[in-house]
C-alpha cells in the first residue's frame, strides 16, 4: 500500500488514468547572465559621467589658473613659493642640457659681458672663479641698479674674496693668499649652487694674467658668514 504525500508546488501533477501521479521536479539549475553596465561600455567613466581625463584637465585648467593669478599678483607662479622648478628659466635650462643633451657654456670674458641685465631678453650671469651662474630671477639684485649689478656680467672672483666692489671687479687674483681666495671663491660658488633661485650655466675661461697686478684693497667681508 503506498501512501499518499501532499503535492507542493514544485510538483509536477499528472492523471493517467485513475492515477494522479505526482512527480517531484528537482530544480538546481544555476545560471549566470551578463547585464552590460554603464562601467564596461567606458570603462574611465565614474558613476557621474566625468572620465579620468576630464578630471585630469579640469586639475590642469585650476592649476594654469593659478599659476597665472599668482603670477599677475605675487610676480611668481607659486604664491611667492620659489624652487628651482618654479623657475622657467631654470626649467628651459635643465630640458636644454638634461634631456636634449646640449652642451653647457663655454665664455670668454667678453662674451660673457653681453649677460649683464641691460639687454632686454638675455639672461642675466654671475661669474665666479670660472664657474657662471643664471642669476636673473633675481633682477632687484644683480640687474641695473640693483645693489650688485656690478657682478653681472663679468667674474669679479678677486672682489668676491676682498669685498673691494669699486677696485677689484676682476678674476685676476694674483696677489692675494691663495688659501684665503680659494676658500672664499669657493664657499660664493657653493652659495650660488645651493639658492633655489640660480643655476650652474657653464664656464668663463680667462686669459692668463699679464702686466701689473691689481693693488691690494681689503674690504669688508659678508656679515653673518653668508658663504
Ligand atoms: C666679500 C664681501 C661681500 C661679498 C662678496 C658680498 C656679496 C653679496 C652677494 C653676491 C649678495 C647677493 C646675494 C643674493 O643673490 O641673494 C649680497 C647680498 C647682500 N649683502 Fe653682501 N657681500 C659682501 C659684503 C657685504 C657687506 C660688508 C655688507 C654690509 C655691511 C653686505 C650686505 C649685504 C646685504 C644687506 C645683502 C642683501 C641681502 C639679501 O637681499 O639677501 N655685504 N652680498
């Protein structure tokens, strides 16, 4: 005798005959289906609809506008904030020699004269015991009028060691105590390549000294140990 079971409603439920046969339907059936979202038709684009390089230019365009404001109002293109990398001069520099490999300077005293903040356009170069520096970032200082526009354009290496600016405006430093000179030049070319200001251009390269020496003038010297 077989005993009857209530139907639930998975069931598949036949009659044959006087029969009502009632079959159990197993359904374990998984499926996977793909519903394309908006993600993987643009896979840049967030929920909001900006793509990373809208984001990307929108970031560009507020910093050109700051860049540019600042520059309009504090004379420098990071709020006053200055390193070498907010130095285009400096920029155009490094991109010159670091990445298209150009060669760095190689002056003669006169050439070098040509550097000194009067001519509109040109850089404006220190020369110190051989080594010259960009220095026209700081146009106050070294450019006309300026309370050291006598270093411009020129290596006045004697008047670095003796703080004699109306006598000693040469590289010729015959004369003076060799450790003494050196040891100046030295800590002003020091001062020059570590001011986020200025950079390294290249080299001056004299004549060998002739005729009298320059007479002897001491000066006074930096206050406070600049270099
Ligand atoms: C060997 C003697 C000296 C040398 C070679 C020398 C050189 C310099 C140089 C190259 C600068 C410009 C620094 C820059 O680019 O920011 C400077 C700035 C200055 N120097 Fe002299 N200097 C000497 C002596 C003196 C003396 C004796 C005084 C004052 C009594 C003086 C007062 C100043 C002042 C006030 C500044 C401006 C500071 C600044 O704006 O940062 N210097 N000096």
């Amino acid at each position: 005798m077989s005993r009857r079971r209530a139907p639930v409603k998975s069931d598949r439920i036949e009659e044959l005959g006087d029969e009502e046969v009632i079959t159990r339907v197993e359904t374990n059936v998984s499926y996977s289906t793909t519903i394309p979202t908006k993600k993987t038709a643009s896979s840049n684009t967030t929920d909001n609809g900006f793509s990373l390089f809208d984001i990307i230019r929108s970031l560009g365009f507020l910093l050109f506008l700051g860049a540019t404001l600042s520059y309009y109002i504090t004379g420098t293109w990071a709020w006053g904030y200055e390193t070498q990398l907010t130095n285009p001069a400096y920029l155009r520099h490094s991109f010159k020699h670091n990445i298209l490999g150009a060669p760095y300077l190689n002056l003669t005293d006169d050439q070098l004269s040509v550097y000194d903040g009067t001519r509109a356009g040109e850089p404006i170069y220190v020369g110190v015991g051989g080594k010259v520096y960009d220095v026209s970032a700081n146009p106050l200082t070294y450019g006309p009028g300026g309370p050291y526009h006598f270093f411009a354009g020129r290596d006045a290496a004697r008047a670095f060691s003796t703080g004699c600016f109306q006598t000693d405006l040469t590289w010729d430093v015959r004369g003076l105590d060799p450790d003494t000179v050196a040891k100046d030049i030295r800590g002003w070319q020091r001062f020059f390549e570590k001011n986020k200001k200025y950079f390294y251009v290249g080299q001056v390269v004299h004549p060998e000294p002739s005729g009298e020496p320059p007479k002897f003038c001491q000066g006074q010297k930096m206050p406070g140990g600049r270099h």
